[in-house]
C-alpha cells in the first residue's frame, strides 16, 4: 500500500516547488519529486540544473547542483518491467503505475545566501558549505535564473564541484557550465572566466581539463 507524499494541491503551490527534502547530509541532500495532479511521471530535475531550499532554521537559502535522478518503484519487492505500451496506453490501460513509481534527486550543495533577517550583510552569497543544510521535509525549488546569475558572478563553487563523490564530476561540472552560460544569454566574457578558473583548478591534471572543455558549446 503507497503512502503518498503529503503535499499541497499542484494549484497552491509556487510554480518552481518541485521536490521535498527526504534525506540531507552537510555536503548534499536527496529529494523527492512532488507528484503531478494528472497521470504522469514527476518532472526529473536536468543533470546539471541548479536548484535550492531553506535552512528554516537560519532562514538561509541553500543552492545546489543536481548530479543524479531516478525513478523506481515506490518498494523493493515491486520491480518496473517493460510492458511494451505507450504513455497514452498506460494511462488508459495501467494507470496504477503512476502510484507505484517514485522519482528522487540528489543534490550537491555549492552555496547559499543568508536570510533576510540578516540584513547588514545585503544578501550576500557565499560559494561555501553552509553551516546547516535543509532539513528533513523542506520544499525544493527550481532557481530562477536572475538568482543563478547573481550566484554564480563568481566561480569558487566550480571547485566544489570537483570534489564530489560519487558523481561523473567532468560531466557535471561541464554540465552545469552549460546551464548557467545559456541563461547569461551566451555571454562569452563569463564563459572565457569560467574556463581559466577550471584551468587553475586543473593545472595538474590537463586531460581532465580537456575532457571538460570538449563538453562546452558556445
């Protein structure tokens, strides 16, 4: 028997409110993809997209990186198996399905902004582990992308990215790259800056250097 995902109905929600935090570590967090009203699958966050929650604590706004999705059955005695039908088909042959599935993301955290109480210090980010990350149960959002801009004015969080566990980090970090040179509008000045902090960071280690570059697309 599921026991569904407590949430708001899609039409209360804040458009970018696409996950909720179901395990978090100080590094990253994992999250589960809100359900849709319809009969279909959760949307799965890009590889490489930015997104954030709040340390309700502190009020500070947590940004990270998605490294890696899935969708899996929402038990492991119940395994998916190819039953040769259309989307279309299952939803009018197999709409059960859609209850038994689970989408989830993990998340690399890069950064984050202080709360508004904190006002002498005018929002500032910080391209650094937070003191809290978000805690159990806190929305996750898709960032808007003036808030990526302002985040990423600076490149620290690429070395961040480096050091990830776990993740294809060349692919990643070209990935994200990618994502925030396309919302800039292709602005080749901040593309050239992003490729001399990733050449200081790798000045030891030129193939994964190249590796990285050949997955950037101006």
């Amino acid at each position: 028997m599921r026991l569904p995902l407590p949430q708001f109905a899609t039409g209360d929600r804040h458009p970018n409110h696409i996950a909720e935090v179901i395990e978090t570590t100080s590094t990253e967090f994992l999250a589960q993809c809100l359900e849709p009203e319809d009969l279909s699958f959760p949307s799965m966050p890009p590889f490489g997209s930015w997104v954030c929650s709040i340390d309700e604590e502190s009020g500070n706004k947590i940004y990270a990186v998605v490294y890696y999705a899935t969708t899996m059955p929402i038990d492991s005695v119940h395994r998916a198996r190819a039953l040769g039908l259309s989307l279309q088909d299952l939803r009018e042959e197999q709409p059960q399905i859609f209850a038994m599935l689970r989408t989830e993301f993990r998340a690399a955290i890069v950064g984050f902004e202080l709360s508004l109480q904190n006002q002498s210090y005018n929002r500032r980010v910080y391209q650094y582990l937070p003191p809290r990350p978000p805690q159990i149960h806190q929305a996750v959002y898709r960032c808007e992308p003036e808030a990526i801009i302002k985040f990423t004015e600076e490149l620290d969080f690429l070395r961040t990215l480096l050091c990830i566990n776990g993740a294809p980090i060349e692919s990643l970090t070209a990935a994200a790259i990618r994502d925030v040179y396309q919302l800039r509008k292709a602005d080749r000045e901040w593309l050239i800056k992003a490729g001399r902090s990733l050449s200081v960071l790798l000045k030891d280690d030129y193939d994964r250097l190249r590796f990285i570059l050949s997955q950037i697309h101006p």
